[in-house]
C-alpha cells in the first residue's frame, strides 16, 4: 500500500495560492509574448551604414492623392514577361529583364521579391537617373518542380505606379537517369 500513495495526486495545502499565481503568470506570459512579436516584426530601414533609408522619400504622390506626374521615374521594360520553354528538373535558369527610366526623376527600386524561394531577383540599389537603364536578373531553380510553372517578381518602386510584375514561366521536365 506504500509504494501505491508515492504515486498517488499530491494535496495541494493551498489551493487559492495556486489559482491565483496561475491567474498572475497568465497575462504576464501573453504581454511577455506580444513584446516580443511586436520587437521582432520591426524590420530596421537603414542601410549598411546605420543610415536611415529615404528611398520612397521623393515619391511624387501626396497624402492628399494630388501627384505631380511631369517629375517622376518612369520605368519601361523591353519585356515583362519571359518563357523558359521546357527546362531539365534541377536546372537553373535565369534571364535579364532589360529596362530604363524614361521619367524626369531618380528611379529607385527598393524591394524585389520572387513569388517563392525558387525565384530570385537581384537589382540595382543605387538610383537609376532619368535616361538610364538597368537589368533585373531573376533565376528559376526547378529543382523539385515538375510541369507548367509560372513565377512573378514585384518590384517596388518610386514610379508611379510603384509596383511592376514581371513573369517568368516554362515547363519542368523529369531528369533523364
């Protein structure tokens, strides 16, 4: 009968105590764990040097929605979109979207993101001047891909409007063993 009550529930010899530290630890833990996401979530806009980034700064379209449409950036691309064709499973792929800043102003590009971790961009961080062309490399990796794919990257912008999508598209096929 002794081995049977070591392992028998423990009296708890306050159980108000217990309650009410359980009730205490409660809204600690939440405020502890929105602290932290609100810290972490904040993403720092400085540069390599500390600075603080003023790349939308110029952009010409107010609070008030009047915009001053002659002093802008204005992006054109030789082609939005580009097709692989039929791409080997695994293969790496890349193509160069040409463009140039037909506007009066700076152009500056402040964000590229591929749709999905196979899809990388790499763009010009310093401002392109007024007349002055760029390229947008964007490489595809298929590896784990099979089939019609269709890819975009989104590029922010102080050109009015600031978003551009550019595609790239091609069919994966299975690696001859």
């Amino acid at each position: 009968m002794k081995i049977l009550d070591t392992f028998a529930p423990q009296k708890i010899s306050n159980p108000v105590y217990s309650i009410k530290m359980k009730a205490y630890q409660f809204p600690i833990a939440v405020a502890l764990l929105l602290a932290m996401n609100v810290l972490s979530s904040c993403k720092s806009k400085s540069d390599s040097n500390g600075q603080v980034s003023t790349d939308l700064v110029n952009n010409p379209v107010s609070a008030s929605g009047t915009s001053d449409e002659e002093n802008v950036a204005l992006v054109e691309f030789e082609s939005e979109t580009h097709d692989f064709g039929k791409i080997t499973e695994g293969e790496k792929v890349s193509y160069a979207f040409k463009f140039k800043n037909s506007g009066k102003a700076d152009l500056i590009i402040s964000d590229a993101k591929g749709s999905c971790g196979c899809t990388v961009p790499q763009w010009p961080k310093n401002p392109i001047a007024p007349g002055g062309s760029g390229v947008i490399d964007v490489t595809f990796d298929s590896r784990g891909k099979s089939g019609m794919q269709n890819k975009t990257v989104t590029l922010i912008t102080n050109a009015i409007p600031n978003t551009k999508v550019l595609t790239v598209s091609g069919e994966v096929t299975a690696a001859a063993h």
